[in-house]
C-alpha cells in the first residue's frame, strides 16, 4: 500500500534516460521593471501578456512576453531579503532562473530526488501541471531551473509539441495570451549561453550534468532542446556565471530591421548585439517554417 502522499502509480526509477524538452522560459532579474519593461516591449516590439500576482509570495514583481510561444520572464523585488534580491546585489541585472518543459515533469522529480542528484526547494501538483524548481548549488552555469509539464488533455493534446499549447506561468485565460504568442509568431527562441563560474573551464561536463539530472539531451557540448539550444562558456577572473546572451530569430527581413532601428535609436546597440536586462540579445534572421517547433 502507498504510504501517505503517495499515488498508488507512483515509481521512482532506477535509470532514466534523456527526455524530449523544451526551453519554454527564460527568467531575468532587474532592479528597475518598468525600465526592463519598455525596453523589451519597444525594442522587441512584443507586449506584455501577463502579471502574476502569485509571485508577490516571493517577495517579486513580474511580468511574461512572448518569443512566438515562449516566454521571457521579467522579475524585480519587491521586499528585501529576497533570492532574486540577493542575486541583483552580488550580479546585478541579468539571468535568474531557466525554465524548461517536458513530458512527464513528476517521474523526473522522483529519479532526480531518489538518486540525489539536485534538491527541490518549491514546486506544486495542480490539474495537468507539475512544477518544481531546483537549487542551483551543484548545476553549473549560475541559473535556478525549474522543470514543468502538462499531462496531455481533450483541448491540449500535445503539450510539448504545440509551440502554442497552455503554459501555467502565463495564467488560466489562455484565450487571451495566446493571442499575444500569436502576434508575436515571426519570433523563435533560438538559444542562449551560461557562463561557468571563474576557474570552472569544464564547459563539457556541464551540459553532461545537466544531461544527466534534467533529461535533455546532447549535441556534443550543447543542450539541445526540441527547440533551441544552450550552451557553456568556461569560467573567467572577474566575470560573473550566469546567463550571458539570448538568441532571438526573427522571420521577415523588414521585422528583423525594424528591431535593430529601435535598438539603435535607444542606444542599446554593442558589437553585433543588443544590450538589454544586463544580458547580450542578439537576433538573427530566420526564414523556416514557424508553425512548428
């Protein structure tokens, strides 16, 4: 018989392989929101599609814009003594927590928990979502991650598939945010790169870590995920680990064009990308068939 909190369906696994993932959401910290928000907005030419008043429990204010059908997550404190508080004093502005979505985001919490490979430090069980978040200690490259899923349902069929499909970070009106992704189909999230901290040059044996704890497959030194890619820069004296760049592509010569103008008129521009949330952007131009993953 389970004992008590336990399904009568639950396993813990004694090997379980890499895992179809994707990186659904990346999350920064920025002392000024507002500031982040416009610059963002503007220069991206997205819109904001969503305020979670639930992250005021972390002493934070957010908000959520889309890349097509993911996200970029803005936080900011609120209270003192806050995780992404303390991480803004040590760093300032830039990467607080990469967000990735798989299958089946509950037996990956029982291998990870039952092999000791990263601790849980939050999560929930709520209808078709599971969430959890894990403590960076032990996971190079200076992110919190957090590993999520939703089970599939009549109306979301193929949750990891559908590059439009529900997200629980973005609330319960999908009719409405949805529309924001849509709008914002021409963008794709290609990409980003973490540095490992100083001394630390195993830039390898970081995506074979996060390999082996979050399930997502390699392309050589590379993470590949079913639809981008995150890669490890090594460790250097006086730089901070941490999230060093995004890439964005952009599909429609004129839309790619028009991001750079406004980047450069805001004077956001450095050598061949763009400074914002104290992170690298850069955009390429892409011309795929966007409608999937």
């Amino acid at each position: 018989m389970p004992g008590p909190g336990e399904s009568s369906k639950s396993k813990v696994p004694g090997k379980l392989g890499p895992a179809p993932t994707r990186l659904r959401q990346i999350a920064l910290a920025v002392k000024d929101l507002e500031q982040a928000r416009r610059e963002l907005t503007h220069v991206i030419g997205t819109q904001v599609i969503f305020e979670d008043p639930a992250v005021a429990q972390f002493g934070l204010k957010n908000f959520l814009v889309p890349l097509g059908g993911d996200l970029v997550e803005v936080v900011s404190p609120i209270q003192n003594n806050t995780t992404a508080g303390r991480l803004l004093d040590k760093r300032g502005d830039g990467g607080y927590m990469i967000i990735m979505q798989t299958e089946d985001a509950k037996e990956r919490r029982e291998y990870i928990e039952a092999n000791h490979l990263s601790k849980v430090i939050w999560g929930y069980e709520h209808d078709d979502v599971v969430c959890a978040q894990y403590h960076p200690k032990g996971l190079q490259g200076g992110m919190m991650a957090e590993l999520d899923s939703h089970a599939p349902t009549k109306n979301n069929p193929t949750p990891l598939k559908d590059r439009f499909s529900p997200w629980h970070a973005c609330g319960p009106n999908y009719a409405k945010y949805s529309e924001g992704m849509k709008r914002t189909s021409h963008l794709t999230l290609e990409g980003c790169v973490l540095r490992l901290a100083p001394g630390d040059l195993g830039h390898e044996a970081a995506a074979r870590r996060w390999e082996e704890v979050f399930g997502v497959g390699r392309s050589r030194d590379l993470l590949a995920f079913t639809n981008a890619r995150l890669g490890f820069v090594r460790g250097q004296d006086g730089q901070r680990d941490g999230l060093v760049s995004v890439t964005v592509g952009v599909n429609g010569t004129r839309e790619f064009q028009e991001i750079l103008n406004r980047a450069s008129k805001a004077g956001l521009c450095g050598d061949g990308f763009i400074n914002m949330c104290g992170i690298r952007w850069y955009f390429v131009l892409t011309g795929r068939d966007l409608a999937k993953l």
